[in-house]
C-alpha cells in the first residue's frame, strides 16, 4: 500500500475504478484495494513485457522497503514484515 500511494499523480488509488459503496467508504486508500490494484499492474507488465521487466519494476518501487522487513519485528516473516511495515504508513 506505500508503495501504491506513491505512483502517478494522487497514488494509485486515485485511477482505480471503484463501486459506489468502496467510493464513500474510503476504498481509494485502502490497503487490500491498493495492495490488488499494485498486483494487477505488475501482473500486466509481466504478461506484456515478461519476467525480467517485471523484475526490474519490483526491484525499483519495492528495493527500499525489502531491504527494511527483516529489521522490522516479524524478522524473517516477510509477508507479516511487509503487512507490518505498510500498516505503519
């Protein structure tokens, strides 16, 4: 999700599609709503330009925040050092 809130102009958030009750309920900015839509992007540019592109992307918008999970209090959990970490900001 901090990573979702930092793309494009307005985050993520701000080009996603969304129902009527996910718009009045704040969808925009929710985390398992950034966290699919960032999915499904990376998805995309591995469908469209293949696994090493979709490497590279990773690694450029992710790089920081996987070298900060084993410090966090989960230590090598990384899921649950990630959840952790997003959950923060």
């Amino acid at each position: 999700a901090e990573v979702a809130r930092t793309l494009g102009e307005g985050g993520l958030g701000a080009h996603l599609l969304l129902g009527k009750g996910e718009e009045m309920t704040g969808g925009r900015d929710k985390p398992s709503i950034l966290a699919d839509g960032m999915e499904s992007i990376l998805g995309a540019i591995h469908l469209q330009h293949g696994i090493d592109t979709a490497r590279r992307v990773v690694l450029d918008l992710f790089d920081d925040l996987l070298t900060r999970a084993p410090l966090l209090g989960a230590g090598l959990d990384w899921k649950t050092s990630l959840q952790e970490l997003t959950a923060e900001h």
